[in-house]
C-alpha cells in the first residue's frame, strides 16, 4: 500500500496529452530532468485535437491530418518547438484561380486574397475588417473586459454586430463561412467581444482569414501534425504518458491534489496541469469545485462542430486548370431535406510533401450539426457533389475518402476550439488562466497568443509549466521567464495585477503601432486591388463551372 | 446471474426523481399499476429542484423552501396534481408598499404592480411589454424556429433588443432585475427568441413578473413544495425509487436500453425517460451519442445562477409599517470589492401558512456568481445590508438565516431553469422534446406550457409518460390522450410534424383572441394607472429609508 502510495506519487500531474499538455510536460522535463511528472489521457492516443491517418495515395500510402494542420512563421511558439523536435516544414499551395459562392448557389472565380465581391460588398467587408482590427487592437489580452465597451459587445453576437454593420449579402456571407471554419459556430452563436479577443491573439483578422505569408494557413508540417505529440511523448517518455484511461476525480487538500481515473489508477501532486478544453473538465468531478467563476465561465464556453473531410486523388486535376483548390461558400445550394445548407465552407489543396494528391474540406458550424445527422453516403455524396461544383466531375474519380467527426471525439466533443458566446466573458479574467489553488490551466483555450491554433497550446503549455515550476522549483527557471510567471501565478482569486496593467500598456502601444502601420499598408494594398479589380473588370467572368484553360 | 437480469428488467426506467420525473413514473403506474416502473436519483434525495428545510421560527419550527416554491392558477397542471395528492395552498401576501432600486442607488417606494418609474420610463417600459407579448403570441411552441423572425430573434441576446428599444434606465434595469430572477442569468446571456417562447409558455409576461390572480407568483404550498415528490414517491413505491446513485451510461441497442449507475447497478427497459436538465446529461455516458442536433442544442443551454435566502423572524415588522416585503433591485450599491452589485435582485414576504414571519430573497444571474465567491459571513452581511436600505435595522435581528447556492447543487448544477443562449435555438425542434430512439424527454425544460416551473415540470412528465405508454402498451390510454402521443411520438428524426401544425395554428388563434383582450384589458388598467398615477404624483415621495406609517 505504502508502496503505491510512492510510486504514484509525482511532482506534477498533467492532465491531457493534446500538444498543449504534453509541451508543458515536456518544458517541465527540460527545466527540472528530476522532475516526476505524468500525463494523464482519456483518448487511447496523445495529440488531442490533431490526429495523423494513412490514406491511400499516388503513390501507394501517405499520411494526412484529420486535426490541427496549419502553422505560419508569426506564430512563434509552434515555430520554436518544431525546430526543437526536428520537425519539417512546406507552404500551402495556393497559386491559381479560387472559387467563391457567397450569398447565392452561383459560383464566382477569383484569384485575390480577397473574394470577387461587388465594389459595394468589397467597400462593406472592407469597412468591417478595418473596424474589427481597430477594435481588436485595443483590447487587453488579459483582461478584455476591462475595455470600455467590452460590456456592449460581450452583449451582441457577432451576427447582430455583422448584421448592423454590414449592408450587402456577400460581405455577410464571406464572414459567415470564415466563422464556421475558423471557430466551427454561427456568427450569432459567438459573443463580439470573444470574436474580437481571438482576432487580437492572432494579430489581426488578416492572419486567420488568409493563407499567404506570415497568416494561419501558411505552412503545413511533413509527415502530419500528430508528429508533434508522438515526439513529445517519446521525448517526456512514453512510462510517463498514461492514454485510455479518463481523469473522473481531482480533489484538493492543503498540500496535495489527488487524481483518481476511471480504471481506478491514483496518483497525486503538490501541483496539476489542466490541458484540456473546458467541455472536458465538466466529465471531472472537482473536490472542493473549481471557483464559481471559472464554472460559470465554462457553462458559455462551448467548443465548436467541425467535420473535415480528405479526398486523395491520382493527380491534381484541378492544379492543371490553373486552380488552387480554395473555395469559400457560405453553403450554396440546399440538395437534401433537413440540410438548409450545403456541407462545405471551405477548402484547400491538401496535396502532401511528397507530393500525393488531395483536397481538403471543412464543415463547420451548423453544417456539421445537420450534414452529420445524414448517413454516410448520402453525406459522401454531397460533400463530393459540392466539391464538383467547383472543381468538376474529376471530383468522383478519388483514391480514397474520409472524414472526422469532431464531434463524436471522446475528450474532445467537437473541433476547432471552444468559443464563448454571448453574455459569457464577464468572468474571463477571474477564470480562463487564474490557477484555481493547487490547479493549474493550459489549453490552447488559455493562451494569449494564437488561442484556438497549435501555437496557443504550445504558448499555454508552456506558461502553465513555468506557473508551477515557478511554485515547485523557481531555481531551474531562467531570470528572464520569472517575471512572467511572477504576475500570473500572483492571479489568486480577488487579487488585481496592476503591473500586468503597465505592462500590457506598453505592449498595446507597440502592437498599435505595428498596427498602424500594416493597416496603412493593407489599405493600399486594397486601393490597389480594388483599382486593378475594376479597371480589367472585362477579365473576370462568372461561371457555373469553370473551363480548364 | 439470470435472477438479477429478471430483477431488473423494467418496462419503463425513469433517470431523475425530480417532479417530472416521479410525475412520468406516476402517471404511468396510475394508468397501468402493473407496470414495472425505477426511478433514478443521483441525489440522495427526491424533489430536484425543490427543496424544503425546518428553520427556527417564531413558533419554534417551520418549514420553508429553498428552491421552486410558487404556482398559480393558470398553472393548471401543477394545480390538478396538488389536487390529486392532497396538497393545500395559500396566497402570496402581497399587500402594502412595495420598493425598488432600479437604475439608480436611492429606493422608491410604490403600491401598484409596476414600480414607479418616471413617465418615459413607464411608457418605454409599457412599449416594450405590448412589443415582447404581441411577438411571443405569435410563436409556435413546438417550433419557434418557424416564425419568419426567427433566425434574427434568435441571433441577439435579450440585451441587445432591450439595449435597441428601450430609452430610459429605469425600464432596463427593471427587465434586468427580472430577468435575473426569472431565468438566473444576465439578459445578455439568453436567446432573445427563446426569452419569447419562455414567455409564451406562460402566457405572457405579466404571468410571470407578477404576484397577482393566476400569475406565477400567487400561491405556496402549505408545508412546502418538495412534499409534492415525497408523495409521488410514496404513490409509487419507496422501493421503484433508488436514491444517491448516479446515473453513468446508458446504452441503447434494437430491443431495449441498459442503464448502468455508479455504484454499479445495471437495469434494462424498453424504453426510458430522462426526465434530468441539460447539465446533468452531460455527466452521462450514451452509446451510441444522443442525435448530433440533441447535443449541439445542449451544448448551448447552462443552468441559471442562483442563490435563495431565507430570513425568519419573531414579528413580520414590514407588515406592521405596511410594507409588502416586495423589492425589486438591479444591484444598488457596490460595497464589497469583486462584487460589482449588490446581492438582492427580489424578495417577498415568506411568511410561512402557519404565520411564522420570514423574508425571501433571490441572487440571481452574475450577482449569484460573484457574492457566491464571497465568504459566507460577508455574503450574509451584504445580504442582511441590502435587506435593510428597503425595511430598516430590524431585518438584522432574526430568528435563523439560510442560504442555498443552487449553483453547487449535484445534478442539479443551477437554478432554476436552462436557457438558451443566442444562437441556439435552430434545433430547438429537433431536440427538445423529441424522442432519441428508445429515449425519451421529461423536466420542465422540455414543457410547452410554463416550461422553467414546477408545473412545466409536471406537464413535461405527463407527457413523457403518455408518449411511453403509447409506445409501450397503447390499450391502457384513454381515446383522448392518443392523438397528442401519436403526433409527439412520431417525432422520428427527419420526419416534419405536419398534422402538430394545424393543431398549434388552431391553439395559436384561440391564444391569440385571448391575448387580444387581455391586451386591451392591459392597455386600459396602464392608462388608467398612469393616469392615476400623475394625477396624484404629489402623494409619492422619494425616501432612502420609508417611516413606519
């Protein structure tokens, strides 16, 4: 009995082997080798919600990503720990013709960053998106509450502040897509200033919308995302990753946190690790609960539905045609009863390093809700029949199919990232990162920067790590990493963190500068656009389905 | 092995011994008594979410209820059930001035039923009530997603209409306050479509916000309402009633479905109704997954923030100054820091049916979160503050003083209703009350008439229990309770309720007429109060603290 007692006892406990858990482990390891650290999993595998299958290829079997895929070269986080895990990158291809169906079944071709929208709706989206990253960039990432009209627009979904702000149906609908994808909700299900808050950790609306350099969907990683996690594990040790056996109790003494999991396994810690999304935890039976705060918090924290789909082809068809494989619908044409809309938001070329073949497409939102209550073929069929719309009858002719459903993901229950939606951020700073006791957050739902994307569960993970070391061990941390840790594990309940307040200060100002000075270049660049847009507007035609040539 | 498979066999298992569910388990036991019939309560106790508790009073000891304790007339299905259980009533004392805090710190005095407010705040208040009643009498209770406002109803928050129609301070905090109390949450917090068909299945809003004849607020039960399960469960059987054992999974295959608890118990039914809020389903492992439209809808419905106190005393000294022991408060003062607002949204007098004085007050919404984070000696201090700016420094000199936090409550996790947050309403009527194969739906949430009280809960379980039965062993239902279980049990995923329509379209004109006169009867009694009210506006005087007499 004594003897269990030791064995099971650690130093930290982590909770989820997602990228953000398995970073903090792993940061913890790096500072502290003596450290006994365990990461505790319900999923019978590490890497949350990114997840790398063999499908069958070109040339015989390749490797696609059904999660998490994307990284770009400002999200510094992930970029750093690839590097450290030898882990390759390569560029989205993006070079073609794009497609577009927005607001109405007719499909539009464009070869912009920005959707063939009339002069009216470009003029609209254009004024939106330079009021979104003015607003975004005066928020404080740590307290966006703390903004002057942050109760305003924590009180409207992002739908009332589109539908009162934009006049024309393709700028609406141009946002509407982007929101299913980016965050698997509807625009009316998501509070504005949440929406603004994600737009800010990510540097602007730009960074999440485009696939060009520097942006979100910029580079993919060779051989798939899961990579990240698998190394991880294999470098914390795979002894110390504990998969297939659920956390059901976290309780919490003056000294110690005791875990208790479904197969009865327990162990316990001065300090644990929560890296798992907030729907989650609500599986955990808290003894005493978590601050009544963070559960009212997480009640208006829902995580999004998403379905990706992979097709793998013989040969990119569409790249002969000079397309990119991009499309952006807000749904088109309703082809099955109890399905309003169509099932694909967007899609990319997802042709693999080495080469294979592919498209990829998303369902998000309540297209992921309806089409999912479809079987699936009938599913099959229009996500393929949405895909010839665009790319034409080459569609049918695959090598191989399929699709996650997020959704259905134990421990994950849905994709990309939790949301919060309307009315729900007045406790946002007492909760999202503040340690609850002995507990700790990570999640990339808890970064400050890129949230709901890799890098955030990279940037989270390893600011939880730095939070408990800095309370374990503060020996092993650098100068430079203490300060931070400093000010956040300071966030104990009631307390304020004025000089968090300085801080962040400064950082706004330098962040509004570069602001200003890449909104000022990003109007140019429209001005520009637009011009070149109008001046050959005999060039650009519309078609039902595009010619090849 | 074979005997405990025989053992628990049931024909029908009910999950929660809440009033809808024990209502299910009742009316199917009333209509076949040799029905083989479990409910399962993970509490250690009957009655959800009433609950009543002996407090030291003037007489030595009484009973009060620390959860659902109202009902009124129109209330008929809670009415015919206290009948048929032997339960008696008595009226809400609601004579003598009344106060409120609306807007502004300073207290008011009134008399009529809605507070003094100035002449635009009435008027703004009296637009904005014809405007929300004429609305939600046009909606379809079973789906409300049909209304041709819909989609923009549901896709802003309570606050954002309020925040767009509503000129004056007063009227807004007013609807706060209400709202507060009604739903436990903040307006900006809950589906402005779903706050219509909350309102519409009650009749309206003054159903609701008053204490009058039939509104909801009229009567209490003699001895407490959580006597209405402890009866249920004697009619039943204490032995087909299995307390403190959770619900854990519930598997469902062709023939019939398994429920496991976490003591271990396993039994099996045909068919089972889950008669437990949104929250408490979360805790439930279901194989396969309830439909996709179920859990996206879920995903969007918290339970309401709420606190409810009692304070007895030897002499009920409000009524001795003529006071009803009515306030209504949007916060008041701040005086203790973390909490933006004061405590008390409502309180009435709870003078118990044997004469034993005591005061009621709800913390509702965000005031229920942040003074729940307090320690309980300077919540009880606020609490007793703010009870004392309405009726003087008597209020600190009690007799016992009780606080139940909902919020903490098991399987329960809040109070008193789930609501529906901006944006989640599209599968309303894919998911709420139709059946998931062999499951079925009870709990007020899933009423169409006075969803969120005690007799949406009976109703729901009468319901569940007809729906079952049908299904179950049709011959033992009565000709006239077939039509409605036909049409609610052919709700089949995909299948539209086409004969449901022109029954509603039939109730809808009946509600409507009704609604019209009413209407009128509404617009006549404001005028004339209004008039009144100006007429004789020298005789209202504005007082920090009201003299006795």
């Amino acid at each position: 009995m004594s003897d269990v007692m030791t064995e099971n006892n650690f130093d930290v406990i982590v909770v989820g082997a997602g990228i953000s858990g398995l970073t903090a482990a792993f940061s913890i390891k790096k500072r502290d080798p003596e450290a006994k650290v365990v990461v505790l999993e319900g999923k019978d595998r590490v890497g949350g919600r990114t997840l790398t299958v063999p499908l069958i290829s070109s040339t015989g079997t390749d490797y696609w990503d059904l999660g998490g895929q994307w990284i770009g070269r400002s999200q510094v986080h992930i970029i750093k720990l690839l590097e450290e895990l030898g882990l390759k990158t390569y560029p989205q291809f993006i070079q073609g013709t794009k497609f577009q169906q927005l607001g109405e079944t007719r499909v539009r071709s464009y070869t912009s960053e920005i959707p063939d929208l009339s002069l009216w709706a470009l003029l609209d989206l254009h004024w939106l998106l330079t009021k979104l990253d003015r607003f975004q960039s005066e928020l404080s990432v740590e307290d966006p509450c703390s903004h002057p009209r942050a109760a305003e627009w924590d009180a409207i979904s992002l739908a009332a502040y589109l539908d009162r702000t934009l006049c024309t149906k393709g700028a609406r609908a141009a946002n509407e897509a982007a929101v299913r994808c980016i965050l698997g909700c509807e625009s009316s299900q998501i509070s504005f200033l949440y929406y603004l808050l994600f737009l800010h950790m990510a540097g602007g609306i730009k960074n999440i919308v485009e696939a060009t350099d520097f942006t979100a969907q910029e580079w993919k990683i060779q051989g798939g995302a899961q990579q990240i996690s698998q190394i991880l594990a294999e470098r914390i040790g795979e002894h110390a990753v504990r998969l297939g056996d659920p956390v059901t109790v976290v309780q919490q003494s003056e000294n110690r946190v005791v875990v208790s999991t479904a197969k009865g396994w327990t162990g316990s810690a001065p300090y644990i690790i929560l890296a798992a999304p907030p729907k989650a935890l609500e599986h955990i039976a808290f003894l005493p609960r978590l601050s009544e705060e963070r559960v009212d918090f997480m009640k208006h924290m829902p995580m999004g539905n998403m379905t990706k789909v992979i097709v793998t082809y013989e040969k990119a068809f569409w790249r002969c045609k000079n397309q990119s494989g991009q499309i952006v619908s807000d749904g088109g044409e309703a082809t099955v009863a109890g399905c309003p809309l169509g099932p694909l938001s967007i899609t990319y070329d997802a042709t693999s390093y080495n080469g294979c073949p592919a498209l990829v497409g998303f369902l998000g939102g309540e297209a992921a809700v309806c089409w999912t209550t479809q079987t699936a073929k009938i599913r099959q069929k229009a996500v393929l029949d949405h895909f010839a719309v665009f790319f034409g009858p080459e569609v049918f002719t695959f090598l191989d199919y399929i699709e996650k459903n997020w959704n259905d993901e134990p421990f994950s229950w849905g994709a990309p990232v939790s949301y919060i939606t309307p009315g729900g951020s007045a406790n946002f700073a007492k909760a999202i990162r503040r340690p609850d006791g002995r507990i700790h957050f990570a999640g990339t739902e808890t970064a400050t920067s890129w949230s709901g994307y890799m890098s955030g569960a990279v940037q989270a993970g390893e600011r939880s790590a730095l939070e408990v070391l800095f309370r374990l061990k503060p020996s092993v941390l650098k100068e430079a990493e203490i300060p931070t840790v400093t000010l956040l594990s300071a966030q104990h309940r009631h307390n304020s963190i004025t000089k968090e307040g300085t801080k962040s200060d400064r950082c706004r100002f330098i962040m509004k500068t570069i602001f200003s000075i890449s909104l000022g270049l990003g109007l140019l660049t429209a001005s520009v656009y637009i011009f070149k847009h109008y001046a050959g507007n005999e060039e650009v035609s519309v078609r039902w389905v595009r010619d090849p040539l």
